[in-house]
C-alpha cells in the first residue's frame, strides 16, 4: 500500500496493473476546498491544470511551476467538463448557460453549440476535441434538475444526448440510447468512442456502465455494447492511456480497466471522484477531481492525450 494521503493506495486486481505505476510513488493531495470538482484540463505550454467547481460557480487553476491554487473564472455558469482543442484553447460544458463554449486565446468566449433542432440543450456535461476538429459532447439533465449545479428548468429535448459539431459549425445527434450521458473519450487511434452512462444516479435500475462505439469515416457511431460496468458507484469522468487502458472516476476513487474490458487494479480515494485527466510535461502525471480535492499521482504510463 502507496500514499500519503490516509485511505489511498494502489490496488492490484490483475498482475497486469503492476506495470501501471511506480512502487514508491505516493498519491497527493494538491488542494481542498470544492464542493464538487469536475472536467479537469491541462495545458501544456502553460503547466496549469484548470478544472470545474460546479456548485460553487467557478473554474480552479493548479500552476505547476508554483505548486498553488488559484480561481480561474467566476462565475463559471456552473460550469463542468473541460477540455483543451488542436489550438490549445479551453473548451468547456456549461450547467446553468446550457451550451459549449470556446475561450479564444484572447480570453473571449465562442458559443459552440446552446441548441439542437431549435431548442435548448439540457446541460452539456462532459466533451472531447477529436483530431479532425470536431466537438463531441453529452447533454445529461442534471444541471436543470434543481438549482445545485445549474438552474432548475424543463427539459426541452425530448431525451439526453450525444451529439458532435462539425468544424463547420452543424450540430449532429449521435446516439440517442442514453438514459444520462456522462464521460467520454477517444481510443487513442480515435476509432473507438467510450461514453459513459450514469442513469443510476436517479435510478437504482438504471445503467452504470461504460459503452463502446466504432467511429465511422463520416462521424456516425455504430455498436455500443456495454464495455464495463462498475463495481462501485458510477462510471463519471474518464481519459485513455496510450496503450488503450482506461483510467475512469468511480465512488471508491480510479479504476483502471484493460482495453479487453477487465478491471485491473484501482487507486483509492477517500471520496467520491467524478473525473480524471493526464497531464505533466510528459503526461505521465494523473491529475484525480475528488468532490472536495484535486489529487495527483505520477504513474509508469502515459496519457494519450492532452486534455
């Protein structure tokens, strides 16, 4: 057992975890003070993590060069996932606005996408940048279920979805199947898409899982079974390493599960995490969003992207 956090450890399930992470590397805890922390970012050419407070209404930096803390954006429109395109610019998902955004390299806000088939989006809660340009997000409800992450408001979509914007600007639903789509993310040759689904929160019924998807040459998803489904709490947040292992939020901290589906191993956390990100100059550095804290473990692998 690994950490100076009390509760963290690295935990193998499968002996194919071991090669995961360094024996004496320890789990940190870099800041406490959220209330719900979420999206997390990281941009290189700066070394800064940016990540999202979503009750609190603001967006947090982490300078690594300084090793401090500090409010990046207030209010932030309850914002939630993050994420950094091919121009190094922030992208991010907006509870109480109920849209996408780009924040330009002037600091200037574009509107990437607030409506479908001329009504607002619900809530869009997670995102990824693929290589070709294209914007992929989920649009769950839980920023208009009641006015902790967002304002309480009617759904105007007639369900949650996926949806891509296309670097023209055209908004496409993708997959419509969801009960609540939360995280997701690329396989590192982009042909495979992972979307979580996190319907349990309001269902004890509902889907915990992750599914998989290959991505077609024109954009459109096809497959979808179940990938993994998780054994403690729920599949949130979520980023691939290079090697096509996920490293996923869940109620007892990080699991990592193989591309052949298994769960391997874990790094515990003494609270709830909802999303992950790798981040470091060499993208070996796992930065953790717990619900109060933002953690960070150095690992024997590394990110396949930024972001």
């Amino acid at each position: 057992m690994f950490g100076e956090v009390e509760g963290t450890r690295f935990e193998v399930l499968d002996p194919r975890f071991s090669a995961c992470f360094i024996g004496h590397a320890r789990v940190e805890r870099l800041w406490t003070g959220a209330r719900w922390s979420e999206g997390p970012a990281w941009f290189a050419a700066g070394r800064y993590l940016i990540w999202s407070d979503i009750p609190n209404n603001r967006m947090m930096r982490y300078d690594e060069a300084g090793n401090n803390v500090s409010v990046f954006r207030a209010p932030s429109n309850n914002s939630n996932g993050n994420t950094v395109d091919g121009e190094g610019r922030l992208v991010t998902c907006e509870h109480q606005s109920r849209r996408v955004t780009r924040t330009e390299h002037d600091g200037s806000i574009t509107v990437i996408a607030d409506q479908f088939e001329g009504k607002r989006l619900n809530s869009p809660n997670d995102v990824v940048v693929k290589s070709d340009g294209s914007i992929w997000f989920t649009d769950p409800s839980y920023g208009i279920l009641t006015d902790y992450e967002g304002d309480q408001a009617e759904m105007e979509q007639k369900g949650c979805y996926v949806f891509r914007v296309d670097p023209s600007g055209e908004i496409k639903k993708v997959a419509d199947d969801f009960d609540k789509p939360n995280g997701l993310a690329f396989s590192p040759d982009e042909s495979l898409l992972y979307i979580a689904d996190t319907g349990a929160s309001h269902d004890p019924d509902g889907p915990r899982h992750i599914r998989c998807f290959t991505v077609g040459a024109d954009g459109s998803l096809s497959g979808g079974d179940v990938f993994a489904t998780c054994t403690n709490g729920l599949f949130d947040g979520f980023r691939l390493d290079r090697d096509g292992r996920i490293w996923s939020s869940a109620a007892d901290g990080v699991h990592c599960i193989d591309p052949d589906g298994t769960l391997i191993g874990k790094i515990t956390i003494p609270e709830f995490v909802a999303n992950v990100t790798f981040g470091g100059p060499k993208r070996n550095r796992l930065f953790i969003c717990g619900t109060t804290s933002l953690y960070s473990a150095y690992l024997a692998i590394n990110g396949c992207t930024l972001g």
